[in-house]
C-alpha cells in the first residue's frame, strides 16, 4: 500500500492537470519505496544538511514520483495543495521539478539525461570531500532513477563513462526498464544492450524485477558493496495497473475516470481523490523521521572536529570565499600593473588561479582534454584519481557536456567551487548545462579560449563568432571578457563570490597588453564597464570595447587624438554587471553627445545595441566594428585585417559619424 500511494497521488495529479508524465512514478513507485524505507538517509525537517545522501530523478517527467514522496514523507512545503495544484501557475510542483523551488528537488532534470551526469559530479563532490575532511563528516551515496531516454541522450555515456573510470562506488543508478518511450516502443530507435554497455564503462550491473521489494532491497545492499559504480537494471512496467500499462500513452494519458479507477482498484486502493489513509502516511512519516536520527549523530561527529575546521567546511558550503581573497587580487593586480606583461588572457587566468586556488581549497578545476590550452590547471591542486580523491583536477577528456554538468552536480552538492575549460566555440556542447546553471542559480564557473577570430589559423570551425551573443542572451549569468590580466584577475574575483548565478570567461588565445597600468583597489569590472582612458580636449566619440579590442580601441583612440578628436575609451568586461549599475553611474560612463563606436571580434547582435542605441545612443551617432560572418583559415593578424577589425577602420567611422 506505500507503493500504491505514490501511484493514486500521479493518477489525481494528472488527472486534476489534465496534463502530464505519470509513467514513471507508477512503473518506479517499487523501488522508491524500499530505497526511502530501507536505504535513503535524509530527513525532510533539514533537507540540504551535508551529509545527506542524495536522491536524483534524471528523467525529469517522473516529477509526480519525486513530489509524491517529499509529501509523503514530510517535507513541509509539498503540501496536498500542491500536489493537488500540479502543473499550474503559482505551485512549486511544475512540470519538471527545479531545484531552490522545491526544498528536496537536488537538481532541475527537465532534459534527459542531465541528472545522470550531474549525479557524477555529485559522487566526486562526495569523493574529495571525504577525502578533504573524513568519513564521519562526509560519506553519502548519490541514487539515481533514470529511464530509457536518459540512456539514449548522448550526455550519459559521457558521465557513465567518467563514473566507471572513477570509480565512483557511492554511485548508483537505476534504470526504469520499461522498454517504451513517447513514440512507443523502444526498439523503434534503439537496440542497445544497456546491461553490456555499463558494464564495458566499468560499472557493476545487476538486473532485477523492479516491482520484486525483496529483490530491490538486495539489490541495492549488494551494490553498496562493489567499489564500483552501480546501475541496478530493473524491469518494469509503465503505468502498471491501468489498462494504458507498457503502452507509450502510459507517459500521460492517465486521465479518463473509468480507468483510473479500474487502476485504483487493482492495487487495493479505494480512498477518494487525493486521500491517503492516516496508517501509510504514518507509515511514510516515519521513514522520513529516521533522518532526524541520523542528522543528529552527524551534528555531534561534526562538533567533535576543531573549530578550524568546522569553520572551514561551514564557510565553503555558505558559499563565501576566504576573507583573504581580495587581497591576494588586490597584490596580483598591483604586480600586473608594475611589471605590465603581455600575455593571452588564457594566461591571465592561469596566473590568477595561482594564487586563488591556495587559499580556496574548495575550488576544484579542470578541462575537457585542453588543459595546456585552457590553462585551468594549478600547482597545488593535485590530480583526482582513484589513489588520490584529495585531487581538485579533473582531467574530463572530451567530454564537454558531460564536463558542464558534472561541474553542476558539484555546486549543487555544496561544498565545492567547481570550474572548467574548453575552446569558447565548444560552449555548443556544453550548452545544455550552461543554461540549466542560470536556471538553478548556481555559480559553476566556464572558462572558455580561445575566444574569437584570434584563433587563427584552425580556421571557422574554431572560431566564435555568435558565441558571445547566445551567453549574453541567458537570464541570470554573468559573461566576461577581460581585456588584460588585471581585468582578468578581477572577473575571477567576482566568479568566486557569486552564489546564484554561473560565470562564464571568454579568454584570448593570442598575447594581449596590459591595459590597467594604473593600479586601483576597487575592483572595476564589478562595475560592468567603466572609463579606461579620458578624452583630452572636448569629447566627441566615445569607443567601447571588450577583451583583445580594448587594445584596438586605445590604438584608435591615439589616431583620433592626434587628429584633434577628442575621444573616451570604455572597457566593457561584462554587459551584464553594467546593465545592474545604476542610471547616475551609466549616465557618467555613457553620456549623450558624442558618437559611439563599438568594437569587438564577433557579431552585432551580442548586447551591443543596448549600448549603442540605447543608454542615451542614436542611430545616426552609432557604428559597430566587428563580425557579420563566419572567420576564415589565417593568422590571426590577417584575419583582423581582411575583417576590417583594425584602429584604421574604427577611425574612418567615428569621422564619418562625424560628418
């Protein structure tokens, strides 16, 4: 009957919606039951303690599974309001469960196959920080329910690929067997042995009746025990018990009444709509009390380590930085300001990482196969691995999505400040991920190279040119592109301090010069954008530029001046930062008058008519220098030649602006 329960609160929900997945909590609702009963340590008055272990629905259309337990087991806000209430604006129960509106939801799964691969980054999460502080702060499993589809998105051999050979034995995955997808049946598409598959990734495989309590109970106990990764194959059936079972309209045409109650009936149940009797609630209560048990004897291990500690792991999973971390920014930009390098912002970055990641011990870095290119790797870190879990880099291999989501599933643990790097073109590949970290509001951090028409001589396939636009266009993220190292240093600085959004820095591959020469403690790129360089006598052109075109900018600048052209130079490292400065300060940075000119290595439609031909702009006193096109295959110098992305063309437009 505790299983039943789950099944007759998807069939009301759905009912009542009209709309929605039910397949999977009816088809699941077996194993659910035992791994809450039996297995599950968590406890719905404290949800996100530490040590928890974590539940992870992957396929994100079985959300009346994970809704049906929270309000089962006691979690107070999935109220039978809610429940009742699925799908429709206002409830916190939508369509796919999302992560900070649903106190036990772990992640936003809507697309297939993200849970699985953030499940990954939960289990290395837990890895390194038992490794970090010990057994009896951190030792938790990671439980994933995943369905057909899950497996066949691309993104899960990519995780269960880096699970196997990591080793990650807190891990384990079950898979809803239940051979049907929304087109139907399984074989339509696919024919792949799943069992074989893991196996060959170096997983422990286990198949099994998923509606046999008995069988998952040992199955689950057995895979504790493998040190290997685990995926317990249990076969099912969707929608059991309604005349739609192992049919594709098990997804979600669960409504007509007649069969619901044929269904209700099968299993025993006869209450009214959305009626639990008091015995299974109280029976499911109390499986969620058995985690007030367990977080207490937590509380005491965790008051028996010194208060160094304990203020160490409480500070990272706040999600503060250490007190001395604008210091050490601060010496870094002093000494870049004295010593003036020229260096690739790729570069920057690495010099930055430095000195970060010695005193964050919570950073943990890596790259998608490109780690001498992206530069992320520092000194100190140590390389995870199966004989060093106190590692903080990860050598992913190419595996962007995979990486991206991972990185999520680490900030999504706590504890950790994850970052990771590919070429800026490669954000196609990591950007499902991206996306659902804006959505999450989590502050994973993308460092992305290699970051224009620069690249060169690997030609348009490697060279961003819309790049800059799509991450400019996502809600609730940051995007950088320093023009120097101590802009660098200091979109680092902002990176690691945010709690609720993503970070992405766009970085050079080719050598840029150190513009910030004058050296300030206020750290200017939180500002979005700001005055580089004055005009001298009356101001008639302001140009704007990001990252390698400030240099550009300040060339131009020089030519104008010269000329008797009075002109401004704005540094404009993050749209996004200026856009949140109030009127008073854009006013003073972006006053109306002079002609603007922006420039930079990549098309239009990136934020710029924002500044162009808002901010007090006009048409007719406006002109972008840029990409309208793909690049080509050239050194890079020539490719900004031939694209007319030169001083020489910056001052021919601010002239003709000028009449």
């Amino acid at each position: 009957m505790r299983a039943a329960a789950i099944r007759a609160l998807t069939l009301d929900a759905v009912a009542a919606a009209n709309s929605g997945h039910s397949g999977m909590p009816m088809g699941m609702a077996d194993v659910a039951t035992v791994l809450f009963e039996k297995h599950l340590k968590f406890d719905p008055k404290a949800p996100r303690w530490a040590d928890r272990d974590r539940f992870i629905l992957s396929a994100g259309h079985g959300s009346m599974l994970i809704y049906s337990l929270l309000y089962l087991t006691g979690y107070e806000d999935v109220t039978l309001d809610q429940i009742k209430n699925f799908r429709q604006w206002g409830a916190i129960t939508a369509g796919h469960p999302e992560y900070g509106h649903v106190s036990g939801v772990e992640t936003t799964t809507g697309p297939l196959g993200q849970g699985i691969a953030n499940a990954v980054g939960f289990a290395m999460a837990e890895e390194i920080q038992r490794a970090r502080y010990g057994k009896k702060i951190v030792d938790h499993h990671t439980y994933v329910i995943a369905g057909d589809g899950c497996l066949m998105e691309g993104i899960s051999q990519e995780a269960i690929g880096l699970a196997g050979r990591h080793e990650l034995s807190k891990l384990i995955v079950f898979w809803d067997n239940n051979d049907i997808t929304i087109d139907g049946k399984v074989s339509l598409s696919d024919r792949t042995n799943q069992v074989k598959r893991f196996q060959a990734s170096g997983w422990h495989v286990q198949e099994i009746d998923g509606h046999d309590p008995v069988a998952i109970d040992a199955a689950i106990t057995k895979a504790k025990s493998t040190g290997k990764p685990s995926m317990i194959a249990c076969k099912t059936h969707i929608a059991l018990g309604h005349a739609a079972q192992d049919t594709s309209k098990g997804h979600g045409a669960l409504t007509d009444a007649d069969q619901m109650k044929a269904a209700k009936e099968g299993y025993g149940w006869t209450t009214g709509p959305f009626t639990v009797p008091a015995d299974v609630k109280a029976q499911w209560e109390a499986m969620g009390g058995r985690g007030a048990k367990a977080r207490g004897e937590w509380n005491t291990r965790f008051a028996s380590i010194s208060e160094r500690k304990q203020a160490e792991f409480n500070r990272a999973y706040a999600g503060d930085a250490p007190k001395r971390l604008s210091a050490v920014v601060r010496a870094l930009k002093k000494q870049i300001s004295e010593e003036q390098p020229k260096v690739a912002t790729r570069k920057s970055s690495e010099m930055a990482l430095e000195v970060i990641n010695p005193i964050m011990g919570e950073t943990v870095g890596g790259s998608a196969d490109l780690t001498g290119s992206n530069n992320t790797k520092t000194g100190d870190m140590g390389v995870f691995d199966t004989d060093n879990r106190k590692g903080r880099y990860i050598y992913w291999g190419i595996r962007e999505h995979g990486m991206a989501a991972a990185m999520n599933g680490m900030a999504l643990h706590g504890g950790i400040r994850p970052y990771g790097g590919t070429f800026f073109v490669f954000t196609d590949y990591a950007r499902p991920s991206m996306r659902l970290a804006a959505l999450m509001g989590i502050p994973t951090v993308f460092v992305m190279t290699h970051d224009s028409i620069g690249v060169g001589e690997d030609g348009p396939t490697h060279q961003p040119v819309e790049h800059l636009a799509i991450c400019r266009a996502t809600p609730n993220s940051y995007t950088f592109r320093p023009a120097d190292t101590v802009e660098t240093a200091e979109a680092w600085e902002i990176a690691l301090t945010s709690k609720d959004k993503p970070s992405v820095l766009a970085l050079t591959r080719q050598g840029l010069p150190t513009v910030r020469t004058e050296h300030k403690n206020k750290n200017l790129v939180a500002q979005g954008g700001y005055v580089l360089a004055e005009a001298e006598g009356k101001r008639q052109a302001i140009l704007i530029a990001t990252g390698s075109e400030v240099e550009l900018a300040l060339k131009a600048r020089d030519i104008l001046q010269d000329a008797g052209i009075g002109t401004r130079v704005v540094s404009m490292p993050c749209m996004e930062l200026f856009a949140e400065q109030d009127e008073t300060y854009r006013r003073r940075v972006l006053p109306a008058g002079p002609v603007r000119v922006g420039i930079e290595a990549a098309v239009r439609n990136g934020g710029w008519d924002k500044l162009l031909l808002g901010e007090r702009g006009r048409e007719a006193k406006q002109a972008f220098v840029g990409m309208d096109s793909f690049g080509a295959s050239a050194p890079a110098g020539t490719l900004f030649e031939k694209f007319g992305i030169t001083a020489e063309n910056v001052t021919a437009k601010v002239r003709e602006l000028l009449g």
